[in-house]
C-alpha cells in the first residue's frame, strides 16, 4: 500500500503542460470566434435586407415585387410604348393611313411584340445586375447604369427591328440604346430609394415605370 501511494503521489502534474493546455484552449477559441464571425459576415451579404427595420418594412409590404418582375415588367413597358410613340410619329408625319398600308401596320404590331417580350424577359437578368450595382456607391452605380441600358435597349430594340427587312435591327438597336441609356439610370435612382430588400412595393412602381415610359413617348412623339 506505501509503494502504491507512493506511485500516486509521485503522479504531479506538470506546469508546463497546463500551460499548452491553455494556450490551445485560447487559440481553439480565437479560431472558433474569427469562424463565427466569418458567417455572420456571409450571411449578410447574401441577405437582401441591411437592417431588421428594414426587413419588417419589406415584410409589410402589401404588393410585394420582387427583382426580377420589377425589371421585367419596365422592359415590358419599355419595349411597348416608346416604340409605338416613334412608330406613329413616323406614320405621321409621312401620312400613312391609307387602306393599301395597312400591311405595315402589321409589320409594325410584331416589332412592338418583339420587342416588348424581349425587353420582359431579358428584364430579368438586367434586374440581377442592378441589384448588385445598388450595392455600390452611388457614384459608381450611376457611372455604370447607362451602359447596362445601353446593352439593355440593344438586344430590345435589335430584336424587334430584325424584323423590317433585317436593317431595322440597326436602327432598332440605336433607338433601343438611348432609351435604355435614360430609362434605366433614372428608374434605378427610385428604385435604390424606395426598395426593402430585393423587393418593390408596386404602388410605387407603377406610377414610376408607367411615368418613364410616357415621357420618353412624349419626346417621341415630339410633345
């Protein structure tokens, strides 16, 4: 039995050891803090909301719309009406309304078409894009959003134009460029202002995108 104290007593743990123990305790934490800490960090970018007010605000919203279909809808409104506008300020002024042309008015009616579903459709990935230039400062958003409607009012305004005898595709992509050049910058402003989120109420963009899309028929039409 004194031999087997002995052997217990003997058994001291060793300062230094406790030592190592404590500093991997402390760096196991500091690792464990600098982790959570980076997931916190993803999870906030990958969240459309900057704050919980801001959040509450989106989830009160009544009629909700979301990126894709707010930018969707304006390509839609956009790809519609300034094209009418310029097509009937042409039909004016060379005054053809006769019973012969009436082709034309055809012809017309599928440039619109065309026009309007690729200007809906393709609203969705310039929508994308927006929202990650809203994210930036607003020299830069700004700086950038013109040539994203540049590109916006091509592929709107060339698809439509293809139509007339392929060489409107040209003409159409000039348009299309200086619409979406204007429209989307300005559109853009609001829409920073008045989103929650990736959402937009939509009794604040109908009078807005209904608003653009007039006044650029306006100036079509040489009101």
């Amino acid at each position: 039995m004194e031999y087997g104290n002995t052997q217990v007593a003997n058994r001291q743990i060793n300062p230094a050891s406790i030592a190592d123990l404590d500093d991997t305790n402390e760096f196991v934490r500091q690792r464990l803090d600098l982790l959570l800490q980076a997931n916190a960090e993803i999870a906030r970018e990958k969240s459309p909301f900057f704050s919980e007010r801001e959040k509450l605000e989106a989830l009160m919203m009544k009629n909700p719309l979301s990126i894709d279909k707010t930018f969707a809808y304006l390509g839609l409104l956009l790809g519609t009406f300034p094209p009418a506008a310029l097509f009937t300020r042409l039909f004016i002024d060379a005054r053809i309304f006769r019973g012969e042309d009436v082709w034309i008015l055809g012809i017309v009616a599928i440039v619109i078409l065309i026009s309007a579903l690729t200007g809906y459709f393709s609203g969705k990935f310039i929508g994308n894009v927006v929202f990650e230039l809203e994210k930036l400062s607003w020299s830069k958003m700004l700086t950038t959003l013109p040539f994203v409607g540049i590109l916006w009012g091509i592929m709107a305004g060339g698809a439509g134009g293809i139509i007339i005898f392929g060489v409107g595709a040209f003409f159409g992509a000039l348009i299309g460029s200086l619409v979406g050049a204007a429209a989307l910058p300005f559109f853009s402003i609001f829409h920073r202002l008045l989103k929650r989120g990736d959402k937009m109420e939509n009794k604040h963009f109908l009078p807005l995108a209904f608003g653009i899309a007039f006044i650029i028929s306006a100036f079509f039409l040489g009101l």
